[in-house]
C-alpha cells in the first residue's frame, strides 16, 4: 500500500492548483487517468472572467453571475469567488501563464479582455483562443518541478476507501483504489486527505464538447461513499460546436459573439433579436434553447455563426485556433458563416461542497466541475468555470493545511482489492454498446428540452442498462473503459432523477411539461 498526506485525483485547472498551493512538506500524489494534460482545462478557448478593468466593478460580475443563475446561486459563493477573482489571475501569472495584452491608450501593457454571454463589461482574460492550453501546459510544466508530488499518469481511481476512525468513531476518507493502466493492476493508495478534481460528464451525451475523461468518475466516487449531489438537472449545452459530417464536436469560442459573431439561419437572417434583449449574447441556456428551437421549428441539422465582418488580420490575432480548426474542415471563416448546433458542455451540479471545498464525508474535498459549490446556480456564466477552479482550489489548501496539522496521522488497515471472483472478460462488445446506448438515450430524452414522457422512458431503459453493467463489473477482470461505463451509468441516473424532482423550467433545465419557473416551491438546489 502507498501513503500519501494528500492524494489529488485529476490534473486539470482544479487538481494542479491544489497541487502547486499545498505546502511543499506535504508528500502529495497527484492520479491522472489519461495523459497529465487530458481534461477540459486544455481544452477551454474564451478564458477566465476576473474584474480586471477600472470601469469593471466586482459588483456587476456578481450581479450577472447571479442573473445567469436564475435565482440558485449562493450569494455569498459568488461573492467570495468574485472577489478573489484578481488575485488568481495574478497567481496564474506569477506562474507564467502568457495572457493575452495590448496596448492602452496612455501606452503602458493591459489585458486584452473579451466577452462572453451574460457578462455586462469586458472582463475576461484570455490567451488568446487557446486559453485552457496556456494554463494546463504552464501549470503542468511547474508540477513537475515539485519533488513531493508524485504524477501518476494513466491511473484511473475505481473508488474512494472510507474506514471509522477508532478513537472519533466518524467515518473518514482514507484513500483510493486505483487502476493502473499500464500493468492492469488495482493499487490501494492510502492519504489523509482526498481531493476530488475529476471535472464533468459531457460524456454520458452523444455530442459534446468534452474530452473523452469527462465521464464523471468523481461524482460517481463520491455518490457511491455517500455524499450529496446537487443540481444534476442543470446540464450546460454550449451553442456554438462545428456542425461537419468529419468533425468529432469541437467547440466554437462565445468569444467569437462577443467580439461580434451572428447566429443566422440558412436564408441569412439573424434569429437571436427575437428571442433576447442581449440577442447572441443573451445567457447560453437562452441561445441554446433558441437554436434548438429554430433547428426543430424550419427541420434544420444546424444554423450558421458569422464573423466574417471582422477583418482577417482581427480573426488571425485573436482566433487563431478558431481560424485554423475550421480551415482544416474546408471553411474560411474570414469569408463564410460557419455551421454549427449545440452539444452537452458544462455541469452546474456535482458532489456538494463548502467554499472551503470540503464534502460531507470528512477528509474528503471536491474541487472544480466535479463540485457543486453554489456559484453556478440553474446556469453557468461564460469563463465562470475556470475562475471557481482557480478561487476554490486555493481556499480548500487552506482548509486542507489546517486538518492536516490539527489532525494527527493515524494508521488505517485497508483491505486490499480483492480480484479473486472475477474472471477474465470476452464480451467487449457489451460493454461498447451500453457505452453507445446511454450516450444516445440521454440526447435523445433528457437534452435541451425534455418533457415527463421522454424522463420516463430514459429512466426506465438506463436503469435496465445500469442492472446489466453492474452484473458485468462484478463478474469480470476490471478496465479503464468499464470502470467509466459504470460510472456513466450512474451519472446518467443521477440527472435523470433529479431532472424528475424539478417541476418547473428553470436556467438550464426545460421542461414543456412545466414551461414556468416556480419560485414558490423549487428556488433551491435539487439535492440527492
Ligand atoms: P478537468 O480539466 O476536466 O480535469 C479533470 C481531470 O480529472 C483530468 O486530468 C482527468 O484525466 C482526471 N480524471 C477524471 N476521472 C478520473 C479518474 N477516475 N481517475 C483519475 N483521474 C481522473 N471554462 C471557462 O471558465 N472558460 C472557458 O473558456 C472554457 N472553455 C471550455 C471549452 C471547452 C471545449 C470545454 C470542454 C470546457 C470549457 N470550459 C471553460 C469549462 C472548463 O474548461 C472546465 O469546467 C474546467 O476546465 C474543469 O476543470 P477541472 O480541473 O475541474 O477538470
Ligand atoms: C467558450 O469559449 O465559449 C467556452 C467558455 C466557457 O465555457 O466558459
């Protein structure tokens, strides 16, 4: 068995901050399932909202964050996580992360800051469209230089290890089962403290913008040792991914909108107008919602995102990679609209935290979109993600350090993995179609706009699927692909019931059934 004081599950934004902030006498492993830069975090284009401009005020960010959320945001999360917003930006740059500047008028260097969706001022930073990819190379590049953390790429956690603590008779988390994928063996790593950083679950839906390990692992982790889970429901579809026959889903930056992209339907005319006073800067689930109901209302396979007004020498500087992605699809986007449809990208819920990030299981933290700490509330904010990544990872050090030295080092007996009543699995094709299934069933019933039928009938044939995977996992030799159709499973439950529970329509969850908000009986958090 391997001991660590603190084991951090997942490497994106929210588990490298972790890493980088603890105290360097803490001896920290740090699991990553695919490649240490694999997660959303390399991925992410527009950048991190922060006040950064004089005329910008932290009031106005949390108003919109609070306007975005359609009345679930935590006040006071919010403000926390507004007010620290700064701070972090200036962390990230202490680190070397190379921001997008510009000139100001009196000559000296600024931030360039864009806008996205639902924000009322500039106000987020960026490297240019690659944002995700400057933070996630920069901080990766620094935690290698740590000696006291340990990277264990390739490793997938399978559960967390939950033992009574003798002498406070409280049930702790004492660590993680882990699937090596290298030698195929499960590793009993025991820490102190366990800090889930896992991120979403685009993956339970057939399109998304997500990379392939967001199949929320830690969600599941968590549900499994029985923590609370909230706001499930509230599953985010970005609006703008590329519409190609070739194209896995790529995303297409609200950026674009906000430096003057339209949304056109295939006659040329703009849509948005009609459906929001902020027209294509209207909050996402208002333009996700408005183009799924274009596309079902004129039989259309996607609508069109036109930046062709801006100048090439504009376009080159600041989409670069917009520029470049669809260039290699066949389309100039300095001449031509773009076609795109909206695909799963964001989960608002996840396992119940403080702003400390701790759960309700002691010695546990949840970091990141695998959390749910409040901010988001029924939608999240453009840019919102990273920054809560970023604030929360630095509180839960805090919290962290303080239970480590408070607390003092115990020695827990864990049971090893015990492989002995599994044999030997031939029959991967179950496995790849239930993958399939699941991902199709959620698009299909529990998508942009569902309806008490369409829950029904997804609850009832993933629960068929989740009796059949679980028969499976427990009859055969473990594997990083059926560790995460389990959880997949579950995950899809999870949204499904809570989706269930709320008898209204609200932020990102829209219902025909009940198509009004209902404040008098559902202005709180779904909880599980
Ligand atoms: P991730 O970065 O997803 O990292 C999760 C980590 O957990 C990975 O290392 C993964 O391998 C690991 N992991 C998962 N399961 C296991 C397991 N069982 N065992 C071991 N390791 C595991 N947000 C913004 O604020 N601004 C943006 O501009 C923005 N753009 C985006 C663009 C795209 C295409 C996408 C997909 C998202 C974007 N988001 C953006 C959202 C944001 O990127 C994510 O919410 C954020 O990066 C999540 O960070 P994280 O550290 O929580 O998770
Ligand atoms: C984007 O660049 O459009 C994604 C921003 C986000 O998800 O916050």
């Amino acid at each position: 068995m391997q001991s660590y004081d603190v084991m951090i599950i997942g490497s994106g934004a929210a588990g490298l901050s972790v890493a980088l902030a603890l105290p360097r006498h803490f001896n920290v492993a740090l699991i990553s399932k695919s490649q240490i830069t694999e997660g959303a975090t390399f991925y992410a284009q527009g950048g991190i909202s922060a006040v950064m401009d004089p005329a910008d005020t932290n009031a106005a960010h949390i108003a919109d964050t609070l306007d975005a959320g359609s009345g679930l945001c935590h006040p006071d999360v919010v403000e926390h996580i507004v007010r620290n917003g700064r701070d972090r930006i200036e962390w990230l740059l202490e680190q070397g992360v190379p921001f997008s500047t510009r000139t100001s008028k009196s000559g000296h260097r600024e931030f360039h800051l864009t806008q996205e969706g639902g924000h009322s001022h500039r106000r987020v930073v960026h490297a240019a469209d690659a944002t995700g990819a400057a933070v996630e190379d920069t901080l990766v590049s620094r935690v290698k230089g740590y000696a006291n953390v340990t990277l264990m790429e390739s490793h997938a956690a399978i559960d967390l290890i939950i033992s009574l603590n003798q002498a406070t008779k409280q049930k702790n988390c004492v660590g993680a089962y882990v699937f090596d994928e290298a030698s195929g063996d499960v590793l009993t790593i025991n820490a102190r403290v366990v800090v889930l950083a896992t991120g979403g679950v685009g993956k339970v839906y057939l399109y998304t913008s997500n990379p392939n390990v967001a199949t929320g692992d830690g969600i599941a982790m968590a549900w499994r040792a029985g923590c609370r889970i909230a706001n499930m429901e509230f599953v985010q579809f970005h609006p703008t991914c590329l519409y190609h026959h070739r194209a896995k889903t790529i995303l297409l930056t609200e950026a674009l909108r906000g430096e003057g992209a339209e949304l056109l339907l295939p006659d040329g005319s703009r849509f948005m107008p009609s459906f929001h006073e902020r027209a294509e800067l209207a909050p996402r689930d208002v333009v996700a919602r408005a183009i799924d109901h274009e596309m079902k209302r004129l039989g259309l396979n996607c609508v069109y995102l036109d930046i062709s007004k801006k100048s090439k020498s504009f376009l080159l500087e600041h989409f670069p990679n917009a520029y470049q992605t669809c260039a290699e699809y066949g389309i100039d986007i300095t001449a031509e609209p773009i076609p795109v449809v909206p695909a799963a990208h964001y989960l608002c819920g996840g396992v119940v935290t403080n702003i400390q990030g701790q759960t309700n299981l002691p010695h546990l933290y949840a970091v990141g979109e695998a959390a749910c700490t409040g901010l988001h509330g029924a939608n999240r904010m453009a840019s919102n993600s990273l920054l809560e990544c970023l604030v929360i990872a630095s509180t839960a050090v805090e919290s962290i350090t303080t239970l480590l030295e408070r607390v003092p080092a115990e020695n827990v007996e864990i049971a090893p993995w015990d492989a002995s009543r599994v044999i030997k699995g031939n029959e991967d094709v179950i496995i790849s179609h239930s993958w399939d299934e699941i991902r199709r069933v959620m698009w299909d019933y529990v998508g942009i706009v569902r309806t008490n039928k369409r829950l029904e009938r997804a609850q009832v044939r993933i629960n068929i699927l989740k009796t059949e995977i679980n028969e499976f996992y427990s009859s055969f030799h473990i594997s990083k692909n059926l560790i995460e159709l389990r959880n997949l499973v579950l995950i899809a439950e999870l949204i499904i019931r809570s989706a269930k529970l709320r008898k209204e329509s609200r932020g990102l969850h829209y219902t025909l059934d009940y198509p009004n908000r209902d404040d008098t009986n559902f202005q709180s958090d779904t909880i599980l």
